[in-house]
C-alpha cells in the first residue's frame, strides 16, 4: 500500500510525528474553524472541542494508521477505518471535505515541525493522509448507497410521537417519520444522529443509539443529559431535555454504527455500563424475536437501581429469551438479586464461542474487555462501542 520510499520516510520520522501529534492536531483545528467557523458550529461537536477530546482521537488515529501501514504492510486497519467511516457517514461527510482538512493538517504539520519537513517528508505523509482519506472516502460512499441515499444527504425529519422521563437525567424519545412513510430498518446496535438548532443558531450534532427493535415502525432513542465532566454541560442533550415535546420535530439520520449483532447461532454476552445499555436493548429485542438458539448473558453495572435507565426493560427483554441470564451490579443500593461493587464476572458463566459486545464508559470496556480474555473469548469476538470519540486507539 505505502510505497517502499515513503515506507521508509515514515518509519524514520514516526518519532517525530508522533510525539508532536497533539500540538499538530490542535493547530490544525485552530486553523480549520478559523478558516471555516460554519464547521465548529454546525458539524464537530463543540463539546468535545473544548475537553480535547476530538483532538486526542485524531492524533489516535492518524499514528494508529501510519503505525499498521509499516508493521503490516499488505493489509489497512479495516476495524477502525470502518468505525470512523460509520460516524462520518451519520454527520454527512463528503469526499469534498477531505482536501480541506489535508491543506490545514499539514499547514499544521509544516508549522509544528519546521525545518524538518522536507519536501521528501511531506512526500511521503501526504501519501499516508490520501490512503486514509481515500479508504474512509469509499466506505463512506459504500455507506451512503446502502442507505439509498446521496453522499452526506442523510436527513430526515422524524416526529416526537411520545417522550418518557426514564430517569432523573435519562429522557426517551419515541420518533416516527414525520412525512408519514415506512421507517426504514436498521440493524440491532446501530445509533442516529441527531441535530439540534440551539439557541445561538448553531446546529450541533450528536448520537444516540437506537433502543427499539429494528422491525418497529418506531424508533426510540434514551438521552441521557450531560453534567460537565472533562468539558462543559452537554448542550444538545439540556436543549433536548428542555426543550423537545411530543409533536415537535427532530432532524435525525440515517442508522449507521459497526457494533452489531453478528448473524451467529454463537452463544452471546452484553455488556454495558450507565447508558451504555441503550444498544443492548434493541440487540436484546432481535434476539428474542429470532429465538436466538445459545445462551445470552446479560450483564451491566450503574452507579444506583434509580440511575440505570430502561431498567425493567432490560431485565425483562432478557427473560423473554430461554435460557438466558441478566445480572446488574450497582456502586450502592443495590437489591435482592443484584450485586455491589463494579461489575465481576468472576461467578458468571462464560460458554466457548462467545460473542461479546461492549458498551460504556473506556475504562468500564477495560475492564470487561481483560476479564473475558482471561476467560478464554478470543480478542475477535470481543466488540465494542464508544459514546464519543474513540479514544481507545489514542490511549493504547
């Protein structure tokens, strides 16, 4: 893929890159919303611009890229290419952002860097940025035709048909197309974006992942609202809160998302933390429509019984399936059945073949993720999805 010169400018220079990739990556935002504000206002997400978390992911990706073209030189990194490939196509990118984005990104490297960006250098990670861009610009593209739909046209109007308060800060939103036509499918996992027009003009974005069952003509979405953190109160998810009644309208996308149920008879685990339980449900709902033959394990963990939203339907969804298993651990209140602490899987039964998906806070996934291995799930069978950037990459 990488041609043998720039294999070997890159592998010499990855040092370099590598360790100045976070003063790139944030020089290259700085001059991309100087140059385009309409992009931090209406299509990244200023949330986690301001906690730096876009920038990590970015900075992530780009050495994690680079790194597999040197180590593993006939084959890409399909697993996280696609992931971003998925978020990209929710948001509507097109292949005409990706030369704006390569001008900025390497004003930035050029600056960062100095005189060590030779024109040789430049060569050879000009040549690395159009292999991603190029490979995440036919995904998405694949994507888009899936859906039927033109590249970055994924909007549609769908109407707030009910709202139901879950929790303190968790709020569904039952949706039907507002145009009166089928809802489209979707597969068990897959989430939405969604955008909101806030108060200062801006049309800011988010995901959230779809909880009904994929054959419903309803679509239902659990938002859970946002209280500071690394970064500031979540504005979409207050505004949503707030403001969002049954009737009004959202503007919402087509489903994307790579965490799916896989078509397998394998036995099969769900693991989920806090809101994290959101896709469980609707990959709970197709495996109790299908009659899903193996065990389903169930297993997720919360701060208290009042914080774990949808509650009684996750434990009920997986009592429909026979021979099926739920269990909830909580940091405090916990009831007859459930268990305190931070999740263990310790005592919980884990059959050969397990198919295992992940979804929570990173360390949670950590977590779950070296527990299953040292029961014996391979690393492939072992999923995962991330609420915001995906900074698993950035931090390994």
């Amino acid at each position: 893929m990488l041609s043998e010169k720039s294999a070997a400018t890159v592998r010499a220079t990855l040092p370099a890159v590598g360790a100045a990739i976070g003063d790139i990556t944030e020089l290259f935002y700085e001059k991309l919303f100087a140059a385009h504000p309409a992009l931090l206002r209406d299509l990244f997400n200023r949330g986690n611009q301001s906690a730096g978390l876009q920038k990590q992911a970015l900075a992530g990706s780009i050495a994690a890229f680079a790194t597999h073209l040197l180590e593993h030189p006939d084959t890409r990194p399909d697993v996280m290419l696609g992931r971003i490939a998925h978020k990209h196509a929710s948001l509507g990118v097109t292949r005409e952002q990706y030369p704006v984005v390569h001008r900025h990104l390497f004003e930035a490297i050029t600056e960062i860097l100095g005189e060590a960006v030779t024109p040789e250098v430049a060569e050879a990670w000009d040549e690395v940025y159009w292999l991603m861009a190029n490979a995440l610009i036919a995904a998405e593209e694949r994507l888009y035709a899936e859906q039927r739909v033109l590249a970055g046209d994924v909007w549609r109007e769908w109407t707030v048909a009910a709202r139901v308060e879950e929790t303190a800060d968790c709020t569904t939103f039952h949706l039907v197309p507002a145009d009166g036509a089928p809802a489209p499918g979707f597969k068990p996992g897959q989430y939405v974006s969604v955008q909101t027009e806030l108060p200062d003009g801006a049309r800011q974005i988010r995901q959230y992942s779809l909880s009904s069952a994929p054959g419903s003509p309803v679509r239902s979405i659990t938002v859970k609202r946002v209280h500071g953190g690394p970064g500031p109160d979540g504005e979409v998810s207050h505004h949503l809160h707030a403001h969002v009644r049954t009737g009004d309208t959202l503007r919402v996308s087509a489903p994307y998302g790579d965490l799916v149920l896989r078509d397998s008879a394998a036995p099969v685990l769900l693991a989920s933390a806090g809101i994290g339980c959101t896709p469980m449900l609707s990959m709970l709902e197709h495996l109790a429509e299908t009659g899903h033959p193996a065990p389903v394990t169930v297993v997720h963990a919360d701060r208290t019984p009042a914080d774990h939203a949808l509650r009684t339907d996750h434990r009920a969804l997986a009592l429909k399936l026979p021979g099926a298993s739920a269990r909830f651990w909580y940091e405090s209140d916990a009831e007859p059945g459930d268990a305190t602490g931070f999740l263990d899987l310790g005592a919980t039964p884990v059959a050969p073949g397990t198919q295992a998906y992940l979804c929570g806070p990173l360390p949670f996934m950590r977590s779950v993720r070296e527990q299953l291995l040292a029961r014996g799930v391979l690393a492939a069978d072992i999923h995962y999805e991330v609420f915001g950037p995906d900074l698993w990459l950035a931090s390994a």
